[in-house]
C-alpha cells in the first residue's frame, strides 16, 4: 500500500531565526554609527497571555540588539495617564517603536490609544493612517502578522502572480491587511468570513488559503485544493487543553502542497516582524529607507 505523501511543513521558527539574524546584522550595522533601534512595550493589567507575548517581544529584542523599554501598569491605570504615556515616549528620541499590549482593561478605548501612537512609531502598523499607507500602496509599517504570513508563503518559492489566494476572516489586525498584501504581490484575492454561504466553494479554487478566524477547523482537507500552500494563523485549544489553530492539520497536509503548524508556524514571524519594523523605523527616521 502506497503512503499518501505529505504537504511539507513550513517552519516558521527556522524561517524566524533566519531573518532575526540579518535584523541582528543590521542592527549592530547602526549601533557602529552610533544609532540604537528602540522599542517601547506596555503592558496594561494582569492578563496572562499578554505577559508571555510581551516578554517574548523583550527577550527578541535582547536577541536582536534592539533596546527594549517595558513599563508594566495596574489594570486600574487611568486612560489619560496612559495617553499622557504615549505622548512622551512619541517625543522620546531614544524610542523608534511603541507598542501597546492588546487587550485592554475595558475602560481604556483601545482605537484611542492605538491613534495616540505617533504614525514615525507605528511599528504594529494599526492606526489608521498606517491602514491608509498599505491601501493606497505608500511605505510604511505593514501589521506584524500578515507581513510575516506573507514571508512564509514566500519561503515555498510559490509565485503569487496570477493566484487566487483567499483570506478566512476580515479582521483589522489579520483578515483585511492579509488581503491587501496579498492584492501587492498580485494575486486575485477573495476574502470569507462568518457571512459567507459557502467557503468551501472559495477555497476549493484557491491556491493560497489563510484562515485567521479564531475557530478550530475551519479548514477541513474537503475544502482545499491539492497542491494549495495553506497558512493558518489561529490560536485555539482542543478538548485535551492542547494548543492548535483553525485548520485541521492532519488532514489538510495530506492534500496540500505546504502548511504552517501551530504552534511553530505563524507565531514566531509574528514577533520576528515586529523587531524588522522597529529596525526600519530608525532607518526611516535616518533616511535610510
């Protein structure tokens, strides 16, 4: 009996070291001349997912030679001090990047808090005048994990010209950047979402599919096309508390031709992405880019 063959595994944390080592390289490149790249992450509260995500965006930072300032508050934190906050370290010529830990306490407006951020300092890409940047085509800092998602699509060698590529979830911070990057590199580009008669339909045809919806197994191997490269950007858990992501693994890798992993997948670019928009924000502020 012949062994069905495997889509192959696009390793994100491989692809991530990799590219953190030429952030490293350039950014030891600045320090010669006398520029350090800075970021500055804040953390709001107690929230226990938020306190891994923002000590692994340290230590990335320590490991990439970028100069990292955390300032930890209470969740009781009033809403203006935060901003009041923000607008020195948009003043402060030491920081380059400023980063605000998603969620919030609920008095805080998030959107309020995102725009207070300096548009030279943006470098989760968020605001809305960044959305602006990426519709329109302008340079500018492209949100963290879609930028990295297209990385590894481009790690398979797969040429996006002329593909159709459809995009599983229309959110601010994934769904919708995804498909404009996607739209950059020309490919046709449909987006599903929880309004859609029949993804199946779409993704059937796709060659590229994204899901990032937050639901396990919106992808099942019924709904791909064999050969499709397939990333999946959820974060999930199973009946057994084990972390997976919106696509059946086990059974899409039998018809794709490649697929991202969770963990080991997404979440490591998505971090890698943040410290090279750090870095590209001094060079911006150098004239470099």
């Amino acid at each position: 009996m012949t062994t069905p063959t495997l889509g192959q595994i696009i390793d994100g944390v491989a692809l991530s070291a990799k590219l953190r080592a030429d952030v490293a390289t350039r950014a030891l490149a600045l320090r010669t001349r006398g520029a350090t790249p800075g970021l500055a992450v804040i953390l709001v509260g107690e929230d226990p997912a938020s306190a891994v995500y923002v000590r692994n965006k340290v230590k990335a930072c320590a490991d990439t030679g970028i100069h990292s300032v955390f300032e930890k508050y209470e969740a009781t934190l009033p809403e203006a001090d935060l901003l009041a906050r923000i607008a020195a370290l948009n003043a402060d010529p030491t920081v380059h990047g400023i980063l605000v830990q998603m969620p919030l306490p609920k008095h805080i407006n998030p959107h309020k808090v995102i725009e207070a951020i300096s548009t030279a300092k943006d470098v989760d890409g968020y605001a809305t005048l960044s959305a602006g940047e990426l519709m329109t085509g302008q340079p500018g800092f492209r949100p963290c994990t879609p930028y990295g998602c297209m990385k590894l699509i481009e790690s398979t060698g797969l040429d996006l010209r002329g593909k159709h590529a459809v995009v599983i979830g229309r959110s601010n911070t994934v769904g919708k950047p995804m498909a404009l990057l996607l739209l950059q590199a020309n490919a046709t580009v449909t987006v599903c979402h929880s309004a859609t008669a029949d993804i199946g339909h779409h993704t059937r045809q796709a060659d590229v599919i994204v899901a990032a919806v937050g639901k396990r197994n919106v992808l099942t191997a019924d709904m791909v096309k064999p050969g499709a490269v397939v990333i999946d950007v959820g974060m999930n858990r199973n009946a057994e508390g084990k972390l997976c992501g919106d696509v059946d693994f086990a059974g899409v890798q039998r018809v794709a031709s490649h697929i991202t992993p969770v963990p080991g997948g997404v979440g490591p670019m998505t971090i890698t992405m943040l410290m090279k928009n750090t870095l590209n924000a001094l060079k911006f502020k150098l004239g470099l880019m």
